[in-house]
C-alpha cells in the first residue's frame, strides 16, 4: 500500500524532473500553491479530486490491483 507520503515523494520527483515549480503545477492542475506544497509533504488530509488534477497536469496516473497481502473487502467479513 502507498502512503501519503510516497505519493508525495513520487509527485515531487516527477515535478523535478519536468523542470517545472509547484507554482507552475497549482496552475497547470487548477488548485492552490498551499495544497501542492502540502501534497509533496504527503499531508493524508488531501482531497482526492484534486490529487488526481495534479497528477494528471504531471503526466502520471494512478492504478488499482489485486496484489495485495490483505484480502478483498467480501473475503474479510
């Protein structure tokens, strides 16, 4: 499982790599200056829309998979 503060880490090392400032990406993504700082920082009361504008405006995307130790939801219960 990724936490907060990988995805973090993950936006702000694709940030770098395009050469572009949080700045540039608040405005490329639609939101603020304050949430893209707090997104590298991997604060977890991030909204989730705009989470995925940012990735988007950086050219990443997101994936859902099986994979994981934990079993699905109906298998818990």
């Amino acid at each position: 499982m990724m936490t907060t503060a990988q995805l973090g880490a993950a936006i702000r090392a694709r940030r770098r790599e395009l050469g572009v400032t949080q700045n540039d990406v608040a405005m490329a993504s639609g939101t603020g200056l304050r949430f893209i700082i707090d997104v590298e920082k991997g604060k977890p009361t991030c909204q989730t829309g705009k989470m995925l504008q940012v990735l988007q405006s950086l050219g990443l995307d997101v994936s859902v998979g099986i994979g994981s130790d934990r079993p699905p939801l109906g298998e818990a219960l």
